[in-house]
C-alpha cells in the first residue's frame, strides 16, 4: 500500500481507559491523514473518548456515531471503539453537521452535502452519511442531498444505534458529540469507489394494502388496525398486548418489505401506538402502497452478504480495494445468532483477504446510487474504496 493513498483500522475494548487512543494508534499508518471515522458503544465517556482521538489524531476531520455493536475485520464486537483512518494525496476530504436535523431533516440532507470536494483530479466521490435514526423519516435526507448533489454521487452510511435501548443516538464531528443530528464526509478519491446493497428478505404470505399511512407512520392495513393486523400475521394475539419491548424483538426479524419496480425495501418497524393500533416505521411507507410481511435465515441472509460484497468489489474495474465499510442492520445480526455474525465478517474479510474493515451495527442503511431512493432497512451496505 504506497501512501499516496492508505486505509487503516484499528479497534480497542471500551471499558479500558485509553481505549479511543489505542484504535487510533492502530488505524493512523502515515502522518498524513485525511479522515478518521469512529464507530464507538455508547457507553463510554464520549466526550473523553473523542478527546484521546483527536489528541492521536490533532485536527484530522472527524466523523462517527455510537452504534449497535462495531464490526472490525478481526471480527464482530459490542462495547468496542473502532477508528478508520484513510489518508494520502489520492483522497481529498471535507466534512460538515447538521444539527437540530429533526426541525427538517431535507434541509439538513442539503446542507451536509455541501462539504462535497470538487478537485477535478480527483474524480471518484462519494458522501458518506451518519444520522439519527430517531429524527424522523429518513429518506428525506436522501431527497434533500439529492437536491444538492443530483444522481452523480451516490450516498452511504447508517442511522447510529445505542445498544437496542432505543432511546438516544450520538453523532460526532470535530471534537463535538451530538444528537438529533446528521454528520457527513465528502470522499473524492483519484480511483474508483464501489457500493454494494442486498438484504437477504424474502416476502411471506399476501400482500397488505396501507389504506392510511402519513410519512413514517402506518395507521391502517387493508382497512384495519395495522397493529392488529401485523400482530394476527404473527399469529400473537392483539389483546395479549405485547410490551414495547417484545413489540421490538418482534419487529427486528418481521420487518414490512414494500414493493418496487427494481425490488422490494425492507421497512424496520420501529414502535406502535397501542392506543391507536398503529405502526411507526425508521422510513415512509406510501398510502396506496402494497406491503408483505418478510422474513430471513441465516443462509439467505449470509448469501446477501456475498451479493453486497461482490458488486461493491465488481465496481471498482479490477483494482484490489484498500479498505471496505460494512454498514450492517442490527436485524441482520438478530437472525443471524453469535456464530452467524462472526461468519458473516469473515466473509467480508475473506473477500479481498488483508484487507482493512471497519463498520458497525446500524437502525437503517443509507445507499443511493440511482434515483431518489436510498434509505434501507434490515440490509447490508458494502463501501469499497478502490
């Protein structure tokens, strides 16, 4: 690897004191770095763990969230911190944040798009994009980059996580940690850049109409409750009143897939309103939409990963990629088991062997390479770097 252009990862167990400074050691390979990214649990002293990066790390560009667990090539880790570090004159990078994103999250899309180098030497791009998952229907963050951006330059990233309490999520940028927020990196790079999507969901049973639905909230199924009817679908009494809890690890392994042209999209089911019997989604779900119940196994969901990787990988024109980032739903890990998981990074690693993986557990995956769309649910996003 010439330092023209390098990638590095390095990982460290939270709970130790100097854990933020020690992934940072590992993933720093050259004194020229252009971009840290860190994946981190929530449970540290965030303020201070982003203090030991930066004082590794000096003012490097910086940008991360907690997560639902982090994933490094050595493999997958919950209470972790992992630091991904790319630098060299091959890239060229900016970074830019959008906070109080929940007021307009596609204004806030617009403006963290804005950080997008334009050196024309440097003709690969991509924006790479860190959210709340909590702040509202997250496909309008796609729409307002778009607006910025136009279909040129494809987006990746994840909604941050906090460990399934599903409370707050953390953005980072600079030496700041927020929420409510979107973070993002403007990536242009000398060589090709790569982005790979699939889920591994199949559709089970017949289809339901959303006969009212407004943004992220679906009211009702085929003329009913939709809570009811989502609940008689998995054959769970609706009067048993399941808690919130068990409403959610429900969810995380029965998600809604809606209907497209080129496919279906994962919907995660993110809550309910027990009084009204409705549903609450991470992302839209149209009124007039058809949506199925879907579900996985740890074979469709381990075939998708290969699917992901070998078409991030078939972009970049046969060049061996410097490092990879997996941005992996949490749902994907609940169906796959602690075995599963660890199968699942070793393939990733295995794909280009001594290759360099960073990523973390996600609440929905940002990757738009045509069109409007691009916020996933319940899938793998694979980022290349050629």
């Amino acid at each position: 690897m010439g330092t023209d252009r390098w990638f590095g990862v390095g990982s460290a167990r939270s709970a130790c004191v100097r854990a933020g400074a020690r992934a940072a050691d590992e993933a720093l390979l050259h004194d020229d770095a252009k971009l840290l990214v860190v994946f981190c649990s929530g449970a540290p002293d965030l303020r201070a763990l982003v203090g030991e990066i930066r004082k590794r790390a000096g003012d490097v560009p910086l940008i991360g969230c907690t997560t639902a667990g982090e994933i490094a090539g050595t493999g997958p880790n919950d209470a972790s911190v992992v630091v991904a570090a790319l630098g060299g004159a091959g890239f060229a990078v900016e970074t830019a944040a959008a906070t109080g994103a929940s007021a307009d999250l596609r204004q806030a899309g617009a403006r963290v798009a804005r950080c997008l180098p334009t050196r024309e030497d440097l003709p690969h791009k991509v924006l790479m994009v860190l959210s709340d998952g909590f702040a509202g229907n997250q496909q309008e963050i796609v729409r307002g980059a778009h607006g910025v951006l136009g279909s040129a330059v494809p987006l990746v990233g994840g909604c941050a996580g906090d460990e399934l309490s599903m409370t707050e999520t953390f953005q980072f940028h600079g030496d700041r940690v927020l929420t409510d927020s979107i973070v993002a990196a403007g990536i242009a790079s000398d060589a090709p850049i790569g982005i790979g999507v699939c889920h591994g969901w199949r559709r089970v049973g017949g289809p339901m109409l959303v006969t009212a639905s407004a943004g992220n909230r679906v009211s009702t199924l085929d003329d009913r409750p939709a809570l009811d009817v989502y609940l008689e679908r998995l054959n769970v009494d609706r009067f048993a009143r399941p808690s919130r809890d068990g409403l959610a690890r429900l969810a995380l392994t029965h998600p809604f897939g809606l209907s497209r042209r080129d496919g279906d999209e994962v919907r995660f089911i993110s809550g309910a309103d027990f009084a009204e019997r409705s549903l609450s989604c991470i992302a839209e779900i149209p009124q007039g939409a058809l949506v199925w119940m879907m579900e996985g196994d740890a074979s469709s969901v381990l075939d998708a990963t290969d699917a992901a990787c070998d078409d991030a990988l078939a972009a970049l024109d046969g060049r061996r990629p410097l490092g990879m980032f997996a941005f992996d739903c949490i749902a994907r890990r609940n169906v796959l088991g602690g075995e599963g998981i660890r199968a699942e990074i070793d393939r990733l690693a295995a794909a280009v062997p001594r290759t360099p993986v960073a990523g973390f557990y996600t609440y929905g995956e940002i990757a738009r390479t045509r069109g409007l769309r691009g916020f996933h649910n319940q899938t793998l996003v694979v980022l290349a770097l050629g």
